[in-house]
C-alpha cells in the first residue's frame, strides 16, 4: 500500500472535509455514550436542543463561541505562516491582565473610548507576549512550540500572584479574584437575559477584516507565501523573518482580544478559571475551519454548541462533561485524516 | 536554611532523584519518538492516561507491576493511533500531537468520572514502597538520597543506558537513528521507515505511559485532574536540552528536577518576601532559558516532522 | 510479446537508427542480469518502452541518454523502487520479484543514486552496516564490519574514514561511502547514476580506476550518464535511451562521438547548433550588471574575488561542474545574499534587497522552478503576481491586491507564452516542468528587463521547451537585454553566449569570446587548470611576435 498525491485536488473533497470529520468524531463517541448507558441518539438530540433549541441556548452557544473565534483567528493566522503558536491560553489570560489593568478604574472614559481602548490594550499585550517566542525563534532557533507551551504556565501563575496579591478585590470573599470591570468598560449585552455580548460581534468582525487581510492584501499575501515556501517567498522579494514576526503578532493580538472580551463582556472580573482552555480549543477551531479565516466563525459556533450542548446533556443524561473533550480531539483528528485524503489517495499494489 | 545547608541534605537529593523519575522516563520516551523522525506532542496526554490507567489497574485489585505494564500498553495504543495519522498519512505532528493530548487526557478523565461519579476524594491505593539497596542504602547521605527509593526509580535510572545501548550498539537503535536522520537512507538498504517509526512512537509513548504511571503509583497514591501539568512540554524541552542524547537526558531531568527540588525548599524559608507563584514559575523558565543555550548547538535528527512517503524519492 | 532468442539486445520498436549498432557483439561470458521487455508509463508519458537489455559480470555497461530518456526510470525498476508495467527481471537465472528493494538488495543488486541515500548524523561505519543484520540480532557487528571493510577498502582502492560523520565529508567521499555499502552486501551488480555529475575530474578519473578494479574482480556495472566524454572512457558497451526506448547497443570501443549523438538526441550537434547560435549583429552597449572583487563564504560554497561585468545585448556564459559556486553567485546578483567583500552594482546602483532588485526590473530564471522560482501550493494566477505583488497593475494604494487585474495579467501571460493548465487557479504544482517555466519566463521578461539571469534554464525540460527558452533568452537579447547565462551544459553555453567564462570553486576565469571558447579550454579551466591556458596564450603571442 502507498500514499500519492492526487493529480487535482477536488473543491468537493477539501469543503466536505470538515462535515465528514464532525460525523466521524460524533460516530467515534457514540461508543462512550453507550458505555454510560445511554442512546447516542438520544443524546445528541438532548445536545443540539440544549445548544441551539432555544433563545437562551443559543445565546449562550455564540457567546460560549467568541472566545473561540478569536482563538481560533490566532491559532489559523499562525499556522499559516508555519509558525505554531501554541500559546493561545497564555496570550488570552494576558490579554484579560491588559483589560484588568485600563478597566477597573485607573481610566475613566465614556464606554466608546474605553471599550476600544481596552481592546486595543489586549491585542497589544497579547501580541508583546508572542515577540519573546518569536525573537527566540527567529534569532535563536528555539522552537516555538515548546516556548509558546511553557509560557502558558508562566502566564497563568503571574495572573495567579496578581490577583492574590496587588490586585485582589478586597471585597470579593472567597475565591481570589481581581477588581471588576468599571461600567463604563463592561460590554454591552447583544440580548436580555442571555451572556451574549457585543465581543460576539468584534471577534466575528476580526474574521471579516482578517480573511479581507489575508486573501486580498499584499501583507497577507506575504504570510501566505511564506507559510507555504519560505525560499520561494525570500526568492520573490520578501522578507520572511519580517513576516513571520507580523503574523505572530496578529496572532497574539487576536488570542489577546480573547481574554478582553471575557473580562469585560463575561465574567466582569479577572479570576484563574476565565478560560477553560479556549487557548488549546481555537486550534481545534482553526483545523476545523482548515485555517480559512472566515470558515473559522462556523467552526467556532460547531465546537461551542458541542460545549454548550455538551454541558447541559451531561446533566441531564449523567454523562461526564468531558464527552465534549473528546469530541473536539476526535474531530481534529478526523479533519486531519480527511484532508490527507482529499489531497493524496491510497494505492494499494 | 541556605543552600549549602540544602545541598548536604539527603532530603533534598532524595526528592531530586524523586522528581527526576517520571521525566527520565517521558523525556526518554520523547527522545525515542524524535530520534525516529517523529515529533510526540501527545506526550502531555498520554502520561495523564498512564498515570490514570496505572492506577486503575491497582485500584481494581490488579498488582503494582501489572498496572505498570498495563499503563504501557495504553501508551502503546496512543502511539499507534499518533504514528497512524503523523507516519502513514504524513499529517501535521504538531497539530496531531496536540489533539491526541486533548484525546488522551479527556478520554482517561472521562473513563474516571465514569467509574467514580461521585468521588469527592480521590480514591487511594498503595503505591510502590521504597526499597533499599543492600549495603549501599547504609552509605551516609549517598545511601539515603539515590538507595532508598521505589524500584519505578531504579528503573527509570537503569532504562538510561539500555536506551543508550539500544541506539548505539544494536541494529534496530541504528535503524531506528537511520530513519530519523535520512529515510531515503533507510528505504535504501530495504527496510521500512514507516515501520520503524511506528515502532518507535509506540515504544516512546510507552515510556511516556510508564512516566505518568509513576505519578499516581509512586510518588503519590491517587489520580488528580491536572496532575501531570505541564511535565510533558518540560520533558519535550528537555530532549532539545539534552541534544538528543539519553545520557544528557538524564542530566537534564536530574538537574531539573534539583532545581525544583530546591526551589521548594527555598519557597519555605523565602516564601515570605517573595510570592510562591514565581518559585513555581521558575521550572518552566529554567526551561526556556536551558533551550536557548542549547538550541544554537543542538543537532537536531534531520528528518524530524519531514514525513515519508514510500516510493517517494527525489 | 515473444522476442527471437538470437536478438535479446534489439527492442522490436527501434528506431531507424539502430542498424548502426549492428555487429555489436553480445558480452562475452554468461548474462548476470537480464531484463527484458521493460514498460513504464507514468499519466501519459511512457518513460520506458519496451526496453531489452543483458549484462554479464565483469562488464561495465553504460546507458547513455538525455535527461528523461527513461534511465533513471529504467534502474528504479530494476531496483524494486517502482514496478513495471509489463517487462521481468532475471538475475543469474532466477526472476526477481518486481517492486521490492529488499530482494533487489538479496540479489546482489546495489544502487548509487544520484541523490545519495546516506543518514549525515551517522557515521561512515553506520551507513555502511545499515540494514545489513537481523534488526532483531543484539549482536553488535560493528568491529567485525570494520575488519572486512578495511581489506575490502585496500583491495579496491576506496579510502574512507570509517568512523566519520558523514556529514563532514565531501561529495566525492560520499560517493566512496555509497560505492561501499553496496560492495560491503557483497553485491554482484552495481548501478551509478549520474555518478560524474558531482564530482571533479580528479575524482572522476579515481572512480573510474576503482570502476575498473571491481570489473576487473568481477562485478558488473551499469553507469548512468549524459556525459559522452565520460562513457566513451569508462565503459565497454554503451545502450543509448531516448525517449523512453532503446535506440541503439555500441562496443565501446567501436563507437564514435558523432553517431552516440545522433543517437542520443535523434539530430546530429551540427544541426542542433546552427539551430540558435547566430551572430551577435547588435553592439553591446552599457554594463547592465557589475561585479567587483566579490567574495562570499556561505556553508560549504564560497566565492574568491570574482569579477564581472554583463554589457547590454550580450549573452555572458559562465560554465562550470556544479557545485562550483554557480547558486552562490545566482544568491548574491539576487540580493539574497550579501557578500563579505566587494561590491555588485545593478543598472549602475549597489544591490540591497531582493525587492529593490526584482523592483529594478530584473528577469530571473532560477535553477529550482518549483521550490525557489514559484511558490509551490499558490495558484497559476497568483504566481504571476508573486514578484510585483506591491505595485500596479496588481495592487492598488500599494497594498490593496487586485485580483481582476492579477487574473488578467495571469490570461495574458497564459496566451503569449502558451502555459498548458486547465485555469489560471489551478495551483501551479499541479503543472508540468515546461509549463512553469514557461509562467516563468511570462512573468520575468515581461516588463522586457535590461538584465537576465538565466541558471540553467533548461534543465530537465523536453526538447521543444528547451528550444523555446532559448529562443526567449536570444529574443531578449536582440531587444538590448544583458543576459547572464549558467549552466552546466556546454553545448548549451556554446551555442548561445557571446563570451564564456568559468567558475570553479568560487573563482571565476576571465570570459573568452566565442571563437576562443573551445570545449576543450573550457575542460581545463572548469576542473582548475586556468596555468595550462596561460601558458598557451602567451605561446600563442610569443609566436606572433616572431612573425
């Protein structure tokens, strides 16, 4: 048996990749559902109404999302420059650090200054955070992965001395916990009585402005280019380290926004459990997407309704949470399998 | 206490050799993995699976070695499954990797919420006893520190120089070495790379396994969410740290797990003026920092995350 | 098909030109190696048809043919690496199963590739004994192996530090590392492709004497090339490949240069020269690019003190074994990499960047279409737009990329230079060797440049490809352009260029002009004997001064 390359590579085959991966992974974890007990069916029909059956659920799906799409922005604008930034959780947490700092009442603006501000403050520290990686990278050939990876530790307990330490609200009791976000820089909501925010509406006008970037724009053309061959892109005038450093930037500053939106459109303060692991889930979200900018939105809400969905059914069917972990793993395991085939096909002689 | 006072203590080199044990084995684990070729993002989660299924395997009545071994084989299976995907089809290692430690971690954490829904402590076991070596335990501070602990320790120490043997005294290590430095190399002398990588991955993530068996069964005696937290990437940078070598392997983990050791030691007696975080922090900066000293003289096996495809020649 | 046993050698679908080979005396001795029948196709094209041939031991075959004549197909089947379409294999009598290195290996079938298959982290030792024991055997072999390599080293000639890394070691010693790991399986035939491309004619004529003694010892050898100098020398018998058939069986000793030609490429050389070579009716004018006192040292490749200057309207040729620091020059006049010493001046100013040299209006064919010229995984389309991504008519303000004008552009340069794809979002390295070249030579003489670096432009291409790059590069010229012209085919160089100079080991020889540029003054300069020619000039003006 041998693996060759498929002289076309069919639309079809590349765009009904993720569909088939999805369905995979649901079929692979129907195994687990019946080992507690239950109708696969059944469940996933209790997941998609908890998800996406009611006002509320579906709210709290797209708002479950945001996060995500920005995550999934900065894992995606990352690989396609081949640089691994696997540190989206540190990034977002320092992004939240960023908000933490403008927002609880050191600035006092009217929200249209301040909300901006605070974004803005967010993707720059999201993106300071990435240059160390990336100088390493560039200057040192330390490998990114590694150093993104071990930076997310690091972030996490400098954000866990700050909010037991300087910044602890002296009047939250119990768990540490930062100052809240002032009024002013708190979003506002999408919807009553639901968590959506307007970050749903940012993080999915980051997706338009990045895709516009990357497909219509001499820079992105450059971070396409040299994603995909280096020399050839040094050959055609462009200056690879300059790139990379300008991708990994963007994609910092996307993670960054991340953990803005969740301070200042969710949680409303900064604490250690602001993200249950967004960072790793928006590269899920990105391969979903197969790191088209704009297809990372869909696959965003995909992953977040299986969240979501995944959360409620849990109670009520008394299936372990963790059921959604291993969906999501599943599919990027599944995507990556099918683009393989969609690009090569086997030959069995 | 300062740290002359630490570093004559046999307690400290004692917890030393203790810390070091599971990064001997994952970091062993990771080297095999990339020495074939193949980098194993999926060292994270398949050293939380090990630790949980190790200790599942004792907690259902089963015998320490026999959750060892069974621990090993679920490596095993996480391996196939990662050399599958990375190996046959040529898929990204990196994004493979890091989706099997999602894989591996959530399914053990879901295999224990299923088995103990309503556990509000961690059920126990008894974990492996520390077992002195005759006559040298008795050697003053020596004996204490490196003879007096688990036989997974041992083991950990006595797997360095048959790794080593392996890789460069038998013709599979050689092979092995072959299809991570030229596959084309390897094919041409009839044999399979892509066999030999497989083969590789599995036995690697076996060892990652058997490194997070030793959490749960050593040097502690229950399963933790989160209790393997962040040892893999340590162990990935370690291998980088090490160049590739299992002897500076060893030294790598060993000199890791000192610092750690007396960073918590340091954290008792400092721990007044300075926040605990940045004692905790300083593991995963050590690490940073031994990685840029060493990635500019690093050799790094030429093959590494280049797949191969048969009959693929230039 | 059933073959008459008394013609083995002949393919039924010869050319009208294999008569010529007629009398060629089947080696002596019994055949080691017989392959008959041989078919490959690969998509449309037949890389192999039909191809008949037998090797007895002690003999050194050649199979002489231009690049995709079908021989490297023709050894990968015979080493297991592809399977033939129809066709077997018989080595000392027994059939070999087809698609299997490992029985090739267990045949007594060694290969030397033209890429060598060697792992540079291990050592001389460790190559050699790869492979070469029960992976499951904890024997380790490796002092036994030294013992045997060692007299096997003195008995044929072949000196390697065993227990170097390979990577420290020159081509032309890892070339004696791959020679010894088929020697070492004990092999009985031994396969060489393209060995000579590599080497320098020292390490030419070494290997050739080594060549000889195993013969002699009774190994057979079949020795790829497209070098006719040096199958003439080496071997016994040569087969002439092209397109894909056997066109001709040779003794050595019998052949001429002429007919091997003819042979070769189906046409004679005369024809093939007059061809494209025409007189340079047009004055050069200024120097388009200057080189002064370069040097360079870059990994393995460097350059000394290398001068030159390209004058607008002429073809400048620099010839050289490659290797010799050809892609280390392409790198600097490229602006990719910058020299220790010297200066390069381009239209007069000193380079900085690549952009400001493609921005300058540079035509550059490089060596590597695929991984250096195009960005392999981008389409047609956006390849034509890769080097002036950032000014009109592709972008607008400067960084909006309009993709109606890409498009365009992309159609136009699809029309006139005829790129075969199915749509211009095709990705381009789904396009064959001559039709990236093609968008190549679209994309880079468009905007008709004063300076062309062309290095080699036509390598690997069929023959109608080659013939149109050339008619590209001596059009441009007539239109004023200052052209740069590498290669490694002399032939080539000496049908297009107006001056020649050589490059050998980072040095670069004056350049002579055409009539002065025999093929063999250039020999000795591109393997280093610039003294010899010295001597000869100042010979030739010594004499003149007598008269």
């Amino acid at each position: 048996m041998r693996i060759e390359k498929r002289p076309h590579v069919s639309i079809l085959w590349l765009v009904s990749a993720p569909l088939l991966a999805s369905l995979a992974a649901l079929i692979l974890s129907a195994a687990l559902i019946i080992w507690a007990g239950q109708s696969p069916l059944r469940a996933y029909q209790e997941l998609v109404l908890a998800a996406l059956g009611s006002r509320g659920g579906l709210a709290e799906t797209l708002s479950y999302a945001t996060p995500l799409i920005f995550t999934g922005l900065a894992a995606a604008i990352a690989f396609r420059a081949k640089f691994w930034n696997i540190g989206g959780e540190g990034q977002l947490y320092i992004g939240a650090c960023a908000a933490t700092a403008l927002g609880t009442g050191i600035l006092t603006a009217p929200p249209v200054i301040l909300i901006p501000l605070l974004f803005i403050a967010g993707a720059l520290a999201g993106g300071i955070l990435l240059v160390i990686p990336v100088i390493l990278k560039t200057a040192l050939r330390v490998d990114e992965v590694v150093t993104t990876l071990l930076l997310n530790f690091i972030v996490l307990l400098v954000v866990s001395f700050l909010i037991e330490g300087p910044w602890r609200d002296p009047m939250a009791l119990g768990w540490p916990q930062a100052a809240p976000i002032i009024d002013e820089g708190v979003l506002p909501k999408l919807l009553d009585r639901t968590r959506l925010h307007i970050g749903f509406l940012v993080a999915v006008g980051c997706a338009v402005i990045s895709w516009f970037v990357m497909q219509r724009t001499v820079w992105g053309f450059e971070i396409r280019a040299v994603g995909l061959a280096a020399t050839a892109a040094a050959f055609a005038g462009m200056r690879v380290t300059r790139v990379v450093v300008i991708a990994a930037l963007i994609s910092g500053a996307m993670a960054g926004m991340a953990g803005v939106s969740e301070v200042a459109g969710l949680k409303g303060y900064m604490t250690l459990d602001l993200s249950p692991g967004f960072g790793y889930t928006g590269i899920a979200v990105a391969m979903l997407a197969g790191l088209h900018l704009l297809a990372v939105v869909p696959a965003a809400i995909f992953l977040s309704a299986v969240y979501v969905g995944a959360d409620s059914m849990s109670r009520t069917l008394d299936i372990p949470t963790y059921l959604a972990d291993v969906l999501v793993a599943l599919s990027v395991l599944a995507i990556l399998v099918c683009t393989v085939f969609a690009r090569y096909r086997l030959r069995f002689s | 206490m300062d740290l002359f006072d630490i570093m004559l203590s046999a307690g400290f080199w004692a917890a030393t050799v203790r810390i070091a044990s599971p990064l001997i084995f994952a970091t062993l684990g990771e080297l095999i993995c990339e020495r074939a070729g193949v980098l194993n993002l999926g060292i994270e989660g398949i050293m939380t699976i090990g630790a949980m299924t190790g200790w599942l395997w004792v907690y259902q009545g089963g015998d320490l070695w026999g959750g060892i071994i069974f621990a090993a084989c679920v490596g095993m299976v996480c391996g196939l499954l990662h050399s599958m995907v990375v190996v046959y089809l040529g898929a990204s290692q990196h994004v493979t990797g890091i989706a099997m430690t999602l894989l591996a971690s959530s399914f053990g954490y879901y295999v224990y919420k299923m088995l103990f829904p309503r556990a509000t402590t961690p059920p126990k076991i008894t974990p492996f006893e520390p077992w002195a070596v005759p006559f040298l335990s008795d050697i003053p501070l020596i004996g204490v520190a490196f003879f007096q602990q688990t036989p997974l320790t041992y083991l950990a120490f006595a797997l360095v120089p048959v790794v080593w043997w392996f890789f460069y005294r038998t013709p599979l290590g050689l092979a092995v070495r072959a299809a991570g430095e030229n596959p084309s190399a390897v094919e041409a002398q009839g044999l399979n790379v892509l066999r030999l990588r497989t083969g590789a991955v599995m036995v690697g993530s076996a060892f990652m396994a058997v490194g997070g068996a030793f959490m749960t069964m050593s040097a502690f005696d229950a399963f933790y969410f989160g209790m393997i937290n962040g040892r893999g990437w340590i162990c990935i940078a370690l291998v980088i740290f090490a160049s590739w070598h299992p002897g500076k392997a060893l030294l790598g983990a060993l000199l890791f797990a000192g610092f750690d050791a007396l960073q918590v030691r340091f954290q008792q007696t400092a721990g007044a003026f300075i926040p605990y975080q940045f004692f905790l922090m300083s593991p995963y900066i050590l690490s940073i920092i031994a990685m840029v000293f060493m990635a500019r003289r690093a050799r790094y096996p030429k093959a590494l995350l280049i797949p191969y495809y048969r009959g693929q020649r230039v | 098909m059933t073959k008459s046993p008394n013609q083995p050698f002949r393919s039924q679908s010869s050319s009208p030109l294999s008569h010529e080979s007629k009398g060629t005396p089947p080696s002596g001795g019994v055949p080691l190696l017989v392959a008959e029948g041989i078919c490959k196709t690969f998509g449309e094209h037949r890389a192999n048809d039909d191809i008949s041939l037998r090797l007895a031991a002690g003999e050194i075959l050649c199979l002489l043919g231009e690049n995709g004549a079908g021989k490297t197909t023709l050894m990968n089947i015979l080493f297991g690496h592809y399977v033939a379409d129809a066709g077997t294999i018989t080595v000392a009598g027994q059939p070999l199963p087809p698609g299997s290195t490992q029985a090739a290996l267990r045949a007594g079938i060694g290969m030397v590739h033209q890429h060598f298959t060697l792992a540079g982290g291990l050592t001389v030792l460790e190559n050699v004994v790869l492979g070469t024991q029960s992976l499951w055997s904890l024997r380790d072999v490796r002092a036994n192996a030294r013992v045997r390599l060692q007299t096997l080293m003195n008995d044929v000639g072949l000196r390697v530090d065993l227990d170097a890394l390979v990577d420290t070691l020159p081509v032309g010693q890892r070339q004696r590392v791959e020679i010894l790991k088929v020697l070492y399986r004990q092999a009985r035939v031994l396969i060489l492709d393209e060995p000579t491309a590599i080497l320098s004619p020292q390490e030419c004529d070494g290997l050739f004497t080594t060549l000889r003694a195993l013969a002699a010892r009774g190994l057979a050898v079949i020795l790829i090339s497209h070098k006719l100098e040096d199958v003439m020398r080496i071997s016994d018998r040569i087969a002439v490949l092209r397109d894909g058939r056997l066109v001709g069986e040779v003794a050595a000793a019998k052949a001429k240069r002429d007919d091997l030609v003819r042979m070769m490429i189906g046409r004679s050389l005369t024809q093939v020269s007059k061809g494209t070579s025409e007189g340079n009716d047009q004055d050069t004018g200024e120097p388009v690019l200057v080189l002064r006192k370069v040097s360079v040292r870059k990994g393995r490749d460097r350059l000394c003190d290398v001068s030159v200057s390209v004058r607008q309207g002429e073809i400048l040729g620099i010839a050289g074994i490659s290797g010799n620091g050809q892609s280390l020059l392409a790198d600097v006049i490229y602006g990719l990499v910058r020299p220790d010493q010297g200066e390069v001046r381009l239209y007069g100013e000193a380079i900085s960047s690549t952009q400001q040299v493609i921005d300058a209006g540079v035509g550059r064919i490089c060596e590597d279409r695929l991984g250096t010229g195009m960005i392999a995984g981008m389409s047609v389309a956006e390849n034509a737009a890769s080097t002036r991504r950032r000014i009109p008519p592709f972008a607008r303000w400067g960084w909006y990329i309009d993709n109606r004008a890409v498009r365009a552009r992309a159609q136009d340069y699809q029309q006139q230079f005829d790129v075969r794809c199915r749509h211009i979002g095709q990705p381009i390295a789904e396009l064959s060797g001559g039709n990236i070249q093609k968008l190549i030579l679209a994309r880079e003489l468009a905007d008709q440049p004063r300076f062309i670096l062309a290095h080699q432009p036509s390598r690997g291409l069929d023959a109608g490809a080659i013939a149109f790059v050339h008619e590209c590069l001596i059009q441009a010229r007539k239109q004023g352009a200052g052209i740069l012209l590498m290669s490694e085919d002399l032939d080539e160089l000496l049908a297009l260029s107006d001056q020649v100079a050589v490059i050998f080991e980072g040095t670069l020889s004056a350049p002579l002009a055409r009539d002065e540029a025999t093929v063999s003054r250039l020999g000795l300069l591109m393997i280093g004997h610039a003294d010899e020619i010295e001597n000869e000039k100042i010979e030739k003006k010594s004499k003149r001064h007598a008269h």
